[in-house]
C-alpha cells in the first residue's frame, strides 16, 4: 500500500491501552526481581534495592517502548484490513450498478 493508512493513538484504544499497561507491570516487576536478585550475592541489601529499583524501572521502560511498538504494528495492520475491505465492498457496489446500467 502505497499510502500511510490513517491511525488511532494506542491511547485511545481500550485494547492497546490495556495490554500496553500490563506489558510496563510486567516489564517493572520483572527488572526488579533481576536486578534485585542478580545483586543479592554481591552487596549489600542496599545495593540490591538500588539495583532492583534501576532494573525496575529499566525493565519498565522496555516493557512500554515494545509493546507500543507491538501495538502500533497491530492497530496498523487491522486499519488496513478495514479499509481493503470498505475498497472491496465500494469495487463491488460499482460493478453491480455497472452491470444494472
């Protein structure tokens, strides 16, 4: 497709919103507990906090910039279904007025 389809902001999607939310707990949650327990064996508890607070955060910020990504893509994808299917029913519409000429 030669032209850039028009798209919604994954922000205004109830479904993107929502997995995009989820993708950033899961991404925090996990970067804590790495960093935290990759940390543990080495310091102190205070340098695993602070390692477990940097991966959380790290892991966050992965977690939302993917799945922005992934959701971009799928929204983009089902808008270009959508408007394929409106130019097909449009072609078809035609054709049967062409053919009841």
């Amino acid at each position: 497709m030669s032209e850039r389809t028009p798209l919604v902001a994954p922000a205004d999607d109830p479904r993107a919103r929502g997995g995009i939310e989820r993708a950033k707990a899961l991404g925090g949650l996990a970067g804590f507990l790495i960093g935290g327990l990759a940390a543990i064996a080495h310091g102190t508890a205070f340098v695993a906090a602070e390692r477990a607070l940097a991966g959380g955060v790290t892991g966050y910020l992965l977690g939302w910039v993917v799945a922005l990504a992934a959701w971009r893509r799928i929204m983009r994808a089902e808008s270009e279904q959508a408007f394929a299917k409106l130019r097909e029913r449009a072609e078809q519409q035609a054709a049967d007025t062409v053919e009841l000429s």
